[in-house]
C-alpha cells in the first residue's frame, strides 16, 4: 500500500552507503581468509519497518551481540521487493560484501510477471525463519471447523466472502481451497495491507474468514475476538492457544503452507563468502540472542542450508501454479 | 476500576526521573525528524527501535509515544516557513501558513500551530483516557463502505480549497485522481499505468508531487523575481510580533472543530490523518465569515488543521492500544515494537497491564506540555531563516528537498518526478490552476478506490451496500447536500450579479 506518511533516512548513511559502495566496486574481490573484511551492505528491500526490515536488523543485532561478525554491518532499505531485487541483480551481482533477505514474495513475483528476477538470478544461502498461516473466523462465527468453511465457499462462494493481505497471503488461500476442491476463481477476497489490517471487516462481519500469518494476529486470538480454525504447518503448533488448532491435513486438506523469509548474496558471490555466511548464519540461530528474538516476534525457527536451491526449485513451481489457478498470471512477460 | 487511581498510579510512573528523560528524548527527536522534509515517524521510529529493546518496556513506549505526537508538532515548520510539506499532512498547512509567512506573520503562524497542537494533544489524551473503548468498537463498525463514503464526502469539499474558477479546480481533482490509480492494484495484484517502470509499482509517491508542485515551483517562482529585480536586499519578514491575544481568540474555536475532527478520523483505522487535515480546513472554510481570506494568510487555516493533524495522530493510538488494529503504518510498526517488549495490545491490556497503559496515558500529558515548553522558543529561530537572502533560502529549500525525495527509496527516479511535477506546479501557478485538489485527490483517490472495491467484493457487488448501511447513508447524504448548498449558492450569486 502507498502509504500516506512518507518517510526519508537519514542523509549521511546515504552518503556513507555510496562511498561503500565505490570503494567495493574499485577494490574487487577480497582474499577468502580475510572475509568479509570491510563492512557489509545488508539490504532490507523494503520500507523501515516492513518484515524484510525488521528481519536484517534481527540478524543485524544478533551478530553484533553475539560477536559472530566482527565487521561494521549497514541496513540498507530499499523500494519494494520488485525494484529492491532488480536492484540486487544490476548492482550487487558481484559485490562479495552485499547481502540481502528475501522472502515468497520474490517467488510471488515471479510468478505473476511482475518481476524478470527469480532466485536463479542469485545465490540463495539460507532460509532462516518461517511463519505459518491460520484460518480465522470471529468468535461467534457459525464455523465450527475448516469443512463447514469449504462447504460453504462450495456451495455458496458469493456470500462467503473473505479478508486478508494483499501479498504472500493470497497464495495461501489459493493453494487451500484449490486443493480443497473450491473453485477459487469464485471467492470473494478482500485485499488489505496486512494480516491484521484485514481483520477489523471480520470483527465486523461483513468477511466471514480471515486469511493471515498467526503471528500477525495473535493478539486478537488472545482477547478471543477471533477464533482459529486451522493452522498451515505439517504438524501442530505449540502453546496453549495453538496445541489444540488441527493441521490443514488433519483437517482433511493435503497441503503445507508457510511464508519463509532467506538470505541471499549476489550470483556471483565467491564459495568461500557463501560457505562464511552459511556457517554463521547456522551458529547464529543458535544463540540465545536470535533465539529471544523469534520468539519475541513469534517467527518459526526453520533454517534450511543444504539444498536450499532445491527447496525454492520446488516452491516456484506451487507457487507459478497456485498463481495460475488464481488468475493471476496475465500478461506475464520476462 | 476507578479511573481516578488509574491515572495517579500512571503519573506516579510517568513522572519518575528515567521515564521524563525519555519522554524528553523522544520528544525532541519527534520535533527533530518533524521540522526535516519527508522524514517523518515512521523513519524516525524504525530506525529507532533496536535502541529502544534495552530499555524497560514503559520507558521504550513513553520514548517511541514521545517521537510519535512530537513528529505532528514540527511537521508544519517548513510548511510556514518555506512553502515544503514534510509530510502529507503538512500539506494544508502550506495554504494559510506560507501566505501568513509572507506577510511577515511568520512568529504567529508558527506559534498557534505550536500552541494547537498541545491543545489538540492534551484534549484527545482526555478522550482516550474516558473513551477509549467505546470509540474502538464504533470504529469496528466502519468497513470499507463506510470509507468510501467517507472520503467521497471528502473529495466533495474540493470545492472549498479552490479561490479560482470551479472548472480548474475539477480539472486538478481529475488530475489527482487519474495520479492516483498509477501503481499495483491491491485487489488483483496487477499493475497499472507503470509503463513497464519498476519505480512505479508502488505508484506515485505523495511526498514528491507535493514537494514539487510547492516547494519546486515556489523555488522557480523566486528565481523568476530575482531574474527580474536582481539581488535587492530584502525586506526582514521574520516579523517582530508575537502572535497576539486577537489572533488566539480567531485560533480558539478552529482548535476545538479540528480536535474533535482529528480525532473522530483519527481513531478509524487506515484514514490517517492526512484526509483529518482537509476535513478541518474546508469546515474552516464553510463556517467563517469571511471565507475569501482563506488562502491569503487566515489563520484559522493553520489553527484548525494543525490541531485536527495532532488530534488525528493521538486517536490513532485507540484502536492500537484497545483492539490491536494499527491504524497507520507508524502504528502498525508501534504494534511490532510492542511485541518486542512483551506487551500485546488489545481489550485485555487495560485489564492486565493498568500500570503500563496509564503509564503511557499519563507520559502524553507530560510530553505535550514538553513539546509546548520545546516548540515556543524555537519559533523565534526558525522565523530567522526567513531573514536570509532568497537567493540562498531558494539554494537550501532545493537542497534539503532533492535529498528528502532521494532518499524516500534511494531512487534518482524520483528526483526526476519531482523536477517535472516542479515544472508543472510552476505553470499551473501562473495559470492559476489549484494545485491542492490534485493533491487531495491523489492521497485519497487510492484509499476511496480500495474501499469502494473492497465494500464490492465483499457484498458479491451488490450496490445497495452504500445506502443500507446507516452510517454511509448518513455520510453520503451529507455529500449530496453540501453538493446542493453549493450548486444553489452558485446558481444564486450568478442571479444576483445578473
């Protein structure tokens, strides 16, 4: 969402984040053994206070505290997850000492068209964490579990409208109901900002569901507003509020789902930077830094080092399929 | 529970030596990044944040709170002093505010800005400490129909900002409008109007169209008398007067509409207080005596959106502290830092946490009256900017402006943007075209847009949504009326002029 109040960094980091960059540029590859060497550029692609961003400067904070890295370490943000990685692509490709997060979005991108860039046109290090989605109905909602839902989006998709963000979120719904056997063309979806965002027209009433990452309205699950139907992961989740919540599978929908958030360095990013950054990164969600930090946030611990290229191989293909099914690949051009 | 007991249990917090320290701290740093173009609080507080994860989380808060309102307070500065909105909701304030500037009333321009936004500040921290909850839940009952509605009757008060002929005054509107479908479609994801840019996906940022078509153009316009007159010595117009006891009394009631104003959008999640700002100077407008001296320097036009733009900012904070529904994007990042403390918000924290709710209830009242204490005297020093050659006032104001706009997203596209829509707002001038509905129309466009979209696909595209519903049957009557008022107005001048 265009937002109305605008925002602008502080103008000396621009400054110190061009002359970085110069001295990258000029200085070329750096030896293995002192990497990283110089200081990092560490690319949010996202405005301050966006997922993307509250994500580097976790990562960013942790190291500090643990020590893990011991050179200087620059959040950057950048405009959106389109431009940031086009960005990443046609300035960073070579630049050892640039790295950046990235999340479904960039598959999402992909997939509709709106981005040429995919995770082939960088180096994918590690997946470091993942939220899980629910399916929310209001507390008094006549919905007792996720079939009365289906069955309803079924038989009657016009009056069963439903809310959620405008992004990632999608996907979630369309790969659901898809594999549920509902027509998805047919929902009516209501697109807000966020997860949270979309959840006052379910308080209300006026959407019957909510589709929304769990950590994004815990709080309105806590003051048992909202009422939780089922959750996206492959097994059951933890705490008193979750333990109780069925799987989609158990549910009796076959699928997993979740929103993961990686960190990649530029395609041609040297193996010695990438094996650096795998082995810290490993070490550093096992501190208790990092581990305070999810918790706090409510992410899901879900690094992924080996075969990280397969995994994204993978969900590009559900991904470019679900987008499919939801229409939403129109005048798709690379 | 005795409300009573609350509030001295949360100023016995507030006022201990860490927590005003603080609250100082994030006040000034509020004023700071406030008084700065195009930075505002949500830069200032996500920047902020990893500092604040050390603190105790009231102190955090009371900081983050301190930032949040103090940003409200200087964002109007560089609206007076040089014709630059630093955040959209700034914008009004340029009308009234410049043109008192401009004729040397620079000192009580400032100084009733400063002044209504601590009486906005300090009324609407009332309202949240009695009507919190009751307000948050008649919020819940605005869906997207009742936005659409809402900011329909918005775009009817067009006709207000506008001195010159009706026709350019729509002719601007439809401008906005067409600007703002520029970028994604939230409700299908597709793209539109962005010419294969990537710089255009998110569409066209505010910020650079207002600081183009107001500080760019002023710029060329100055440069255009120096060319002119050359380089004459100017006259001093930082004005030696305070505001005077007249000027208050003028100030008082438009305080009280844009309070009450502010504050009823303000607590609507997602309105922002950008359309809170508009509504107050077109009912500004609508009530005075005398509304041809609206855009010549009426101070009402500063008193009443400043206090709105405080007002809006502080109800805000209702549904976030009693619902856990963000109602901005700076609040929504507020909502993410609270998490971090441990502290979720929603109808249970006025009952498990009294002390850190009234804790910060009680550190608003304190960090107005910092905020009044702070922004008093520094009136006298940015008047003084006025005093400097055009020439380099000019130079500075492009400055600050091309590395504001830069800086937004680190895109040269947007100085680029910026420059044309200068070039623009510079012809439009001197032609006489109004440059305020285009911006109206453009910061609301979008939000009247995804409401109207959004109220239709959840009734399944039934229509009747719009007048079945009370309250957006309510607000479009009133659209259709002040229509009406206008159309006979109009009708009735040209007959007497027959």
């Amino acid at each position: 969402m265009k937002t109305v109040q605008h925002r602008v960094y502080r103008v000396w980091i621009v400054a110190a984040l061009l002359l970085i960059g110069i001295g990258m540029g000029a200085a070329g590859a750096v030896l293995a053994a002192d990497y990283p060497g110089k200081s990092m550029l560490m690319i949010a692609p996202s405005k301050p206070g966006s997922g993307f961003d509250t994500t580097m400067r976790a990562v960013v904070l942790a190291l500090t505290q643990e020590k893990l890295v011991q050179a200087p370490m620059t959040v950057m943000n950048m405009a959106g997850s389109v431009p940031g990685t086009a960005q990443i692509v046609l300035r960073y490709s070579n630049d050892p000492n640039m790295i950046a997060v990235m999340s479904t979005t960039g598959s999402l991108n992909y997939a509709t068209g709106l981005s040429p860039y995919y995770h082939k046109d960088w180096k994918p290090i590690a997946r470091l964490i993942s939220a899980y989605y629910g399916i929310f109905v209001r507390q008094d909602s006549p919905y007792k579990n996720l079939g009365d839902l289906i069955k309803d989006l079924k038989n009657n998709p016009g009056g069963t409208p439903l809310s959620g963000g405008y992004s990632d979120d999608r996907l979630c719904y369309g790969a659901l109901f898809s594999k549920a056997g509902v027509d998805i063309t047919k929902i009516n979806y209501a697109a807000f900002a966020g997860g949270v965002e979309s959840a006052g027209v379910v308080l209300e009433g006026s959407a019957k569901a909510l589709v929304s990452t769990i950590d994004d309205v815990m709080g309105l699950l806590e003051s048992k507003q909202l009422r939780l139907l089922a959750v996206s992961p492959g097994k059951r989740m933890e705490g008193p509020l979750l333990k109780d919540i069925p799987t989609f599978r158990e549910a009796g929908v076959d699928l997993e789902w979740d929103n993961f958030r990686y960190i990649l360095g530029g395609k041609g990013m040297p193996d010695y930077a990438v094996k650096y950054w795998q082995g810290t990164l490993t070490k550093m969600v096992k501190t208790p830094t990092w581990q305070g930090m999810i918790k706090k946030y409510r992410w899901g611990d879900s690094l992924l080092v080996e075969g990280i290229d397969k995994f994204l191989d993978e969900k590009q293909v559900v991904i470019t399929d679900v987008v499919k099914k939801l229409g939403m690949d129109k005048k798709a051009k690379k | 529970m005795d409300l009573w007991t609350n509030i001295s249990l949360g100023f016995s917090q507030a006022i201990s030596l860490q927590n005003l320290a603080y609250c100082f701290i994030g006040a000034l740093y509020g004023t700071v990044i406030g008084v700065l173009p195009g930075i505002g609080p949500l830069v200032g507080i996500s920047i902020l944040l990893p500092i604040t994860y050390s603190l105790p989380p009231v102190s955090a808060v009371v900081m983050l709170a301190g930032i949040y309102y103090g940003s409200a307070y200087g964002g109007s500065t560089c609206s007076i002093l040089v014709n630059t909105p630093g955040e959209s909701s700034a914008v009004v304030t340029c009308f009234d505010g410049y043109q008192m500037a401009v004729q040397g009333r620079a000192k009580a321009a400032l100084a009733t800005a400063a002044i209504g936004s601590f009486f906005a500040g300090t009324l609407a921290t009332v309202a949240i400490m009695f009507l919190a909850m009751p307000i948050a839940r008649l919020g819940i009952k605005f869906t997207p129909a009742e936005y659409f509605s809402l900011l329909l009757l918005a775009l009817t008060m067009v006709g207000t900002l506008t001195t010159e002929s009706p026709v350019k005054g729509l002719f601007t509107t439809l401008v906005g409008l067409l600007l703002s479908t520029v970028g994604m479609d939230l409700q299908t994801g597709r793209v539109r109007f962005a010419f294969g840019s990537q710089w255009l996906i998110e569409g066209v940022d505010f910020i650079v169209v207002a600081i183009g078509l107001f500080a760019i153009s002023e710029v060329l316009v100055q440069a255009e008398l120096v060319q002119k007159f050359g380089l004459q010595k100017r006259e001093q117009i930082s004005g030696r007067y305070w505001i005077t006891m007249e000027e208050l009394k003028q100030s008082f009631m438009p305080y009280v509409r844009g309070t009450v104003i502010g504050f009823l959008i303000g607590v609507l999640p997602g309105a922002g207080s950008t359309p809170a700002t508009f509504f107050s100077y077109a009912v500004e407008k609508k009530s005075s005596k005398h509304p041809e001296r609206f855009g010549k320097g009426a101070i009402e036009g500063v008193a009443g959106p400043e206090a709105a733009n405080n007002a809006a900012n502080q109800g805000a904070l209702v549904p976030l502290l009693t619902l856990g529904i963000p109602g901005s994007a700076t609040t929504a990042v507020m909502l993410g830092a609270f998490m971090i403390y441990g502290i979720q918000p929603g109808p249970l924290l006025f009952e498990k946490d009294p002390a850190f709710v009234w804790t910060i209830i009680a550190s608003m009242y304190i960090g107005n009256i910092i905020l009044l204490i702070l922004n008093l005297p520094l009136v006298n020093i940015f008047a003084k900017l006025l005093d400097l050659p055009a020439a380099l006032l000019s130079s500075m104001v492009l400055t600050f402006c091309t590395i504001g706009v830069y800086s937004i997203r680190f895109a040269v596209f947007d100085v680029f943007l910026m420059i044309i829509f200068g070039i623009v707002g510079y012809f439009m001038r001197k032609h006489d075209y109004p440059a305020a509905p285009l911006l109206l129309a453009l910061v609301l466009g979008e939000m009247m847009e995804q409401g109207l979209r959004r109220a239709l696909t959840l009734s399944n595209g039934d229509w009747t949504v719009f007048v079945t519903r009370p309250i957006s049957l309510g607000l479009l009557s009133i659209s259709a009326l002040s229509l009406l008022y206008s159309v006979i107005k109009y009708l009735r001048g040209k007959k007497r002029l027959a």
